[in-house]
C-alpha cells in the first residue's frame, strides 16, 4: 500500500484521530498537510499541550512530508488560502480529510435543548458543520482536478447506529449525523468528477483527551478496564488512520461513495490492525450490547 506522491490535507489534525490518520497516510509515503489553531507559540481554547508541528514531524518521521499550517477553519479567507498554498507547492490534492471538531468541552450530556447552554451548544453546530463545509468549498475544486481524489468525513458513529441511537444532546446529535449526512451529499456532486466521499468513524478511541480522563497512558490503558469494562474495545487513532490510508490506496475506492463506513469494518475488508495487532469493532460490539436482538450484516458496514 503506497501513497507515495499523493497529497493530503487533514484539516483538524492537531491531536486524537486527524493525528493518527496524518501519521498513517505518512507512512504511507504521502505527503501531508495538517491544520491546526494550535501551535508551539499559540494555543486554541482547549489550552493542550499537543501541536500541529508535533503532528507534523511525526508524519515526516514515519515516513512521509508532514507540513504544519496554522488554520481556523471557521475562517474563510484562511482556507482559501491553505488551498492556494497547496495548489501552489504541489499542483495537486488527492486526499481530503474533514477532521475538525472541537466541542468536547461544550456539549453537555443528556440535557435537552432548553438545559444546554445554548451559546456552546451552536457553537458545536458551527464547530462541526461550518467548518467542514467551509473547507469542501475551498478545497474540493482542487481535488477534482485529478480522478480518483477522496474526500473523508470524520465523525461519530455510522449513520445507522445515529439513526437509531440518541447522541447525548440535540447539538451533538445534530453534529455527528450531519457529517454523515455530508459525506452521502458530497458523493453525489464528485461521483462525476471520478472522486469518491465517504464519512468514517473510528470507534472508541484512545486520544489523548480520552486517555487523561481515565488517568491512564497507551503504556497501561487496559488498567482502565476496571472500571469501564467496555474500554477493552477502544482502539488507538491509528487504526483509523490505516483505515483511511487503505481506502485512498483502493483502485476501486469509488464502490464506496457515500458510505457510512467504520474503521473497523474496514479493517475486515482491508486487513490492517491496530498497533497492537488487533481489530476492534467498536460499532458491531455495540449493536450487540444495545441491541443484541438484532440482526447483524454481513460486512459491517451501516
């Protein structure tokens, strides 16, 4: 699996899944751009100690050209110009990533819509929708100068568990099955430029963020389970990060424009693991322990 000259921007690639997956595509011999608010002089909101430099030189260091550009995504002219930058640097862009987020400290769980905070609660739309729909504007007319481009939606949950499932609050609902709603939209404008959009969720994934809040390192995270036996399915960001790699390698990725996928059900299909060599399937495993009377596809996908 070679991405050797291929180009990528991972929008939102300063920490948890973007990293993994600029990590993963540099492995593969891409050359990524990762975006980012924070950097080693600057810090966004969430006043974490992780950088887009940092995400960068672990992309060059894997084997890739990672490249570190400050980015507000919620900011126009911005992303025009990162794209422009791109066009100009290396005349092509064959793999997009749509990774911004930023609401974990906004949203509040189980409350309804007139509990929530109602500025943090559209803040989170904005966090999550605009942006995505701000960088696919700026940079999908470059994508399609070439067949076979991918765009990838990042979220929360495959579209049929959204479907079935409530996210927490209506914001965060809202939030995480627009980016799926999007990949689906996007798919129907590429399908005739030879491009493919997917969205694709990791399952529980062992950010950093996550790894803090249950007191443990990646070193020791099975020390969690005691408390949470569920966290023995949860997976390192780089697990998704192999599975966009698989998908933008796939001659035949176009078979699945518009799909709902997760990264573990790729992970059947592609046969790439995690870290430690296993292959979580977050998604299914919770099908059965939220609903084990139902029946279960055959593939995995939603």
């Amino acid at each position: 699996m070679s991405l050797t000259g291929k180009v990528a921007l991972v929008a939102g690639g300063t920490r948890g899944a973007g990293r993994g997956i600029g990590v993963e595509l540099g492995a593969a011999g891409a050359t990524v751009y990762v975006t980012g608010r924070t950097t080693r002089t600057e810090q966004s909101e969430y006043r974490r100690p992780e950088t887009i430099e940092e995400t960068a030189e672990r992309v060059t260091a894997a084997g890739g050209v990672g490249i570190a550009v400050q980015v507000d995504h919620l900011e126009a002219e911005q992303v025009k110009a990162l794209v422009e930058r791109i066009r100009q640097e290396r005349g092509r862009l064959d793999i997009l990533v749509n990774d911004i987020w930023g609401g974990e400290r906004l949203f509040e769980w189980n409350k309804p819509v007139w509990d929530h905070n109602l500025e943090n609660g559209l803040r989170i739309l904005r966090l999550a929708i605009d942006t995505h729909l701000i960088t696919a504007h700026h940079a999908l007319p470059l994508l399609i100068e070439r067949p076979g481009g991918l765009l990838v939606e990042v979220t929360d949950g495959t579209a049929e568990y959204n479907a079935e499932h409530y996210r927490l609050s209506p914001f965060y609902d809202l939030a995480k099955v627009s980016a799926n709603r999007m990949a689906w939209a996007h798919a129907k404008d590429l399908a005739s430029h030879g491009a493919t959009a997917v969205s694709l969720t990791p399952g529980w994934l062992r950010s950093e963020m996550m790894l803090e809040a249950f007191g443990v390192t990646e070193a020791n995270w099975r020390d969690a389970a005691e408390k949470q036996p569920h966290f023995v399915i949860s997976e390192t960001p780089h697990f998704i990060g192999r599975a966009v790699a698989a998908l933008a390698a796939d001659p035949d990725k176009a078979r699945w424009n518009g799909k709902s996928l997760s990264s573990g059900g790729l992970a059947k299909v592609y046969g790439f693991t995690d870290l430690d060599g296993s292959r979580p399937d977050c998604w299914r495993y919770m099908d059965e322990v939220m609903d084990p009377g139902k029946p279960a596809d055959a593939t995995g996908y939603r």
